[in-house]
C-alpha cells in the first residue's frame, strides 16, 4: 500500500544530489513536498518539474540549515500557510577536503560540523514538537558507512556522521511513548555531486571516486527513504545501510580499471 500519499515532506538539501532524487521520489508517490536548499533557481526548477510532471503540491526553501533563525522562520511561513510537515528528510550534508587530521583546514570543520550536525539538530529541533503534537511523524536522517566506519583522512567527516548515528539512536529513545519515527539511511559510495563540493571543485579528483565501479545512484538511496516512510505505522527501521556491490567496507571497493 501507499502510504505516503497526502503526507506532507520536507526534504533539505533538494538541490542536487540524493536530496533531489527524494523529492521526485515523494512527489511521484503523491505526497506534498516542501524543498529547501541554498540554490534558489535550482528549487524553482524542481518546483516546476514536481508540479508539471506529478501535479505535485510543492513549496520552496531557500534555506540555509546553518542558520537556525532562518530554519525557525521558515517553519513559522510555513505554518502561517497551514503547511506542517510530517516528514523531515535530514539530507542536507556535506564533506569538505580529505587530509589529515594535522594538516586539515579548521574552515572546512566548521562547515561540515555546522551543516552535517548542527544543521541537522536546527531542522529537527524546529519540527519535531508539531509531530509530537499531532503524535505522528518521521524523522529520516542520511548518515552514511562513515558513521560506521572511519577511514584514512575521513576524520572530521566521519566524526559527523558518527554524531547522526548518536542523534538517530538518542531521538528514537526521547520519543519513546509517542508514535513519531525516526530512521536513519546510511548509504556507501553514491554518484552525486558530493566529491566535487569534497574536492572544492576539482572535477578530475571528483569524477575518479566514481570511475571503474558501478556507484549507487540518488534513485537508489531515495528508494531506501520511501522505503522505511512508507512501512507500516507499527514498524520503526532505526537503521538501513545500502551498499553498492562493488564496495563492501569503506575502503574496499571493487574497480576493474
Ligand atoms: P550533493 O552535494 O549532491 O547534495 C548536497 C545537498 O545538500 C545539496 O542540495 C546542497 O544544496 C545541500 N546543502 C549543502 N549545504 C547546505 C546548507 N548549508 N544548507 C542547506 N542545504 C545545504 O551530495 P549528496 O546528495 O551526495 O549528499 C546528501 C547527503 O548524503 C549528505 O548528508 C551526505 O553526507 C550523504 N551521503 C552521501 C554519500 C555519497 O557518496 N554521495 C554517501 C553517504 C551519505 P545547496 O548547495 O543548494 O544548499
Ligand atoms: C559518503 C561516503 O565513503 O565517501 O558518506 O564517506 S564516503
């Protein structure tokens, strides 16, 4: 059965990537979407997209999740429309470089830590009490393997999405008692735009993470999304990891060139 039908989902991070592939995803299974992201041309086009081709309801962020004033004033416009969200897709994340830990640049921290983590919390924090209020919801936050297993200069990176294991496992327990869910999606390597924004713009770098291989792609991952929204109200998946076949730990990956 569909039952994601009529919800209302809000998925941050909906301008690229595996953020964008949710919001097809959700809007192709007849829900509301609300896309936020900080790329304001790229939302509109996706709004146009979602409406034309699903006759999808959509609204748009143009949201960065850093900011947590702007995240609270977005859910108050939002709800001064009579739009609540009853899912949150925490997709919005990011790695930047791949050093050492004694050589890596401070800056470059800041931004994962205050986009993978804090980012994360803003969002939740801003929506959860409506769930709770109306006792139903999800929270779907991406992690990713790196929250499972670090690797060579994958430090800082790594810590963050450690941080969504912990948030993921501590939201379920605070919730306890209500009928919110809150699921984690932790995928291996996926073909986004991901190694670029790593990789500060170096497309040469970028492209060869994916070469020789068969990478998940963002349908694969927002497949795994709509999977664990729409079990069955009684079913709460804490956690699902995906993986392509050619990668079978963090730094196992079968290429044949
Ligand atoms: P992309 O770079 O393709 O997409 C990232 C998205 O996040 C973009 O829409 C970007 O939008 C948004 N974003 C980045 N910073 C901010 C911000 N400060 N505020 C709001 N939105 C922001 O990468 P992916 O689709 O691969 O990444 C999505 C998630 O998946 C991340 O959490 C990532 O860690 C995780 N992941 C990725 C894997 C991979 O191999 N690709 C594997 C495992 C997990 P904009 O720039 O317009 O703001
Ligand atoms: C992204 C996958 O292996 O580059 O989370 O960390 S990996």
């Amino acid at each position: 059965p569909n039952r994601i039908r009529g919800r209302t989902v809000l998925v941050t991070g909906a301008t690229a990537g595996i953020g964008a592939s949710c919001a097809r995803s959700f809007a192709r299974e007849g829900a509301r979407v609300v896309a936020t992201g900080r790329r304001t041309e790229r939302l509109e086009a996706l709004a146009a997209e979602l409406r034309a081709e699903h006759g999808a309801q959509v609204w748009t962020g143009s949201l960065d999740v850093r900011d947590r004033a702007a995240v609270e004033s977005f859910r108050d416009e939002l709800r001064a429309e009579g739009v609540v969200p009853d899912v949150v897709v925490n997709n919005a994340g990011k790695a930047r470089g791949m050093d050492p830990l004694q050589s890596g640049d401070p800056d470059d921290w800041d931004e994962m830590i205050d986009t993978n983590v804090k980012g994360l919390l803003w969002v939740t924090r801003a929506f959860l009490p409506a769930m709770i209020e109306a006792d139903r919801g999800h929270v779907v936050n991406i992690g990713s393997i790196a929250g499972r297993w670090t690797y060579p200069s994958g430090n800082v990176y790594c810590g963050t999405k450690y941080a969504v294991v912990a948030l993921t496992e501590g939201l379920n327990m605070d919730l306890a008692g209500t009928r919110v869910r809150v699921s984690s999606v932790d995928p291996g390597l996926v073909e986004t735009e991901f190694s670029e924004v790593r990789f500060h713009g170096d497309s040469e770098r970028a492209e060869s993470v994916y070469r020789g291989y068969t990478p998940l792609s963002p349908d694969d991952v927002a497949d795994a999304v709509l999977y664990v929204v729409n079990a069955p109200e009684h079913v709460d998946v804490f956690n699902l990891v995906l993986m392509p076949t050619d990668q079978r730990h963090a730094t196992i990956v079968h290429k044949t060139d």
